[in-house]
C-alpha cells in the first residue's frame, strides 16, 4: 500500500535464532532480501539481533554488516547497469 500512495516504505531485518550461527545468517539474508525487493526505504534493526530482538551479539553484528555489504554492492551494481 506504502507504494500504491507513494509513501516511504519501513521494513525490519527479522532474524528469530538464539544464537549467531547458520540459521541466524540465512534468516537475515532472507528477511533483508525481502526489503530489497519491497523496495524498503529504511530498514531498522538490520545488524546484530538475535531472538526477535531481545538480544544483541556482536558476531551477529559482524554477520549481517557482511551480508548488508553485499547487498549494498549488488544495489549499486544493479543500478549502474540499469543506466
């Protein structure tokens, strides 16, 4: 709807595992693959929380700045191809 009035569209980095491993890194890739492609203006929490947000680790920080790397430089990319 945000895009269907032309309003700035808020989208959260999900991510639901206890602790920093391979399910915590492929859950934020996946929720963050998906405010990419909502086009999300903003994305809150989108490094380091764990468990819904209750908790914060800093090797999940590390994670999901690696992965957020990545996506900038594949935004980037895709735009400069698009020109």
């Amino acid at each position: 709807m945000a895009r269907y009035y032309n309003l700035p569209l808020r989208a959260s980095n999900a991510c639901a595992s206890n602790a920093p491993d391979a399910q915590a890194a492929w859950e934020s890739a996946n929720s963050l693959w998906a405010c990419i492609t909502a086009k999300a203006n903003v994305v809150y929490h989108s490094a380091g929380w764990l468990e819904g947000g209750l908790i914060a680790s800093y090797e999940k920080f590390v994670i999901d700045c690696e992965t957020l790397q990545q996506v900038m430089h594949y935004i980037e990319t895709d735009r400069h191809d698009r020109r």
